[in-house]
C-alpha cells in the first residue's frame, strides 16, 4: 500500500471514528434557553438596533491582527532552511517589531481599556 492510500485510509477512518464517538457521548437535552433563537444575551423584545462600543471592534481588529502575526510567522521553521536564512529572520523581527510598537502606540493611546 502506497502512502497516499494509507494516508487516506487513515484519516477516513480517524474522522469517521471521531464523528461517531461525538454522535454517541453527546448530551442532546435542549432546553428551552438553548432552543430560543436570543442565546446570545440579547433582549428579543427591545430595539433590535442597540449600539456596540467601539472599543469591542477595536478588540475584535486587534484579535485579527495578531492571528495574522501567526499565519505569517508559522512557515518560519521551513523559511530557515531557504538559502538565506539571515534575510528571513530580518524580516521576520521587522514583522513582529512593527506589531509590538503598533500594540504599545494603542497601550499608550488607551486604545484597550474597556472603561474609562
């Protein structure tokens, strides 16, 4: 059996294991908070246009900005391999440098303060 088969096989037979043991220890009790559409806190019978603090986006944004830090930073051990590993580290501490000094300009603005 060649590898691709094998790996094939493998997987196929590890998610279709995974799937069933969820299937089987699952709890399937739903009450009737958890069958109500408004599980998320919100008030079902107040405005439906309330207004989000800017300071959840700016979070969220940030969120985002550092997982992408991740995404770009992941391929790295392979990157050191490339023919010039010194270039790849440069720009690998320009990337994380430009992401420190940006969260330390939004610490220093007051950008992640939830209340003021």
């Amino acid at each position: 059996m060649n590898t691709l088969t094998f790996m094939l096989t493998l997987s196929l037979t590890l998610s279709s294991m995974l799937t069933l043991l969820n299937a089987w220890l699952a709890q399937t009790n739903p009450d009737s908070e958890k069958l109500s559409p408004y599980e998320c806190g919100f008030d079902p019978l107040g405005s439906a246009r309330l207004p989000f603090s800017i300071r959840f986006f700016l979070v969220a944004i940030l969120f985002l900005l550092f997982d992408l830090e991740i995404a770009l930073l992941l391929p790295l051990p392979w990157a050191i391999q490339l023919q010039s590993p010194l270039t790849t580290l440069t720009w690998t501490i320009t990337i994380i440098a430009l992401l420190t000094f940006g969260l330390i300009y939004e610490w220093m603005q007051g950008g992640l303060e939830w209340a003021e």
